[in-house]
C-alpha cells in the first residue's frame, strides 16, 4: 500500500516559487545580499584588527624588555662606585672633607616712591 501524496503541499511551493513572486521579492532578496556582504566584511575586519592586535602586543613586550634592560644597565651605572671608577682616569676623586657653604648676604634698601 502506497500512502496517497497530498497535492496540496507540491502546488503551494509551486506557486510560491513562482516568477511573479520572485519578482514582487526582489528588494528583500537585494537586502539579504547586502547583509550577507556586510557581515562577510565585518569578519574580514576583525580578522585584521584582531592580527594587528596581535604584533602591536608583540612589539610592546619587546619594548618592555628592553626598557627594562636599559633601566637596570642605568642603574648598574650609576652607582657611585661605578662613577668614581669611570671619572679616575680624569683625575677626579671623592672629596674626603666637607663642602664649605658660603654664604650671600643680601642688602635691599627699603626706598618709597614719592607721590
């Protein structure tokens, strides 16, 4: 026994998918297409941006490292055992007694302007 296939079903897509209607369908299909576009190159940009991402974050570690090599060569160098070290050779040494100050004296003449 074979079961009977309903007419209806085949003549109702039939009648859907006809030329009138794809015609009539027109902007809404022309609509799907351009969403379709949109989100394809929305996809392509964050591929982009995302690997552009990516190197800027690489070049900043890089950049980090060196920052950090350079600060602590800096720091190594400018220890005062270092300094006295590199300016020897010039004949300049540590002072081994205390600075003297001298001292300004400032004299200001408190004079009035006449009216």
């Amino acid at each position: 026994m074979t079961e009977p296939i309903n007419p209806t079903t085949k003549t109702t897509l039939k009648s859907m998918l006809n030329y009138q209607w794809i015609v009539m369908n027109i902007s809404f299909f022309l609509f799907l297409a351009f969403i379709a576009i949109l989100y394809i190159a929305n996809g392509h940009l964050t591929d982009k941006t995302i690997r552009k991402i990516n190197t800027t974050q690489k070049e900043l570690k890089e950049l980090e490292f060196e920052f950090k090599t350079l600060k602590s060569d800096l720091m190594r160098r400018s220890r005062a055992v270092e300094i006295q070290d590199k300016v020897a050779p010039y004949g300049l040494m540590v002072a081994k007694e205390m600075p003297i100050r001298l001292v300004k004296e400032n004299k200001i003449q408190n004079q009035t302007p006449n009216k």
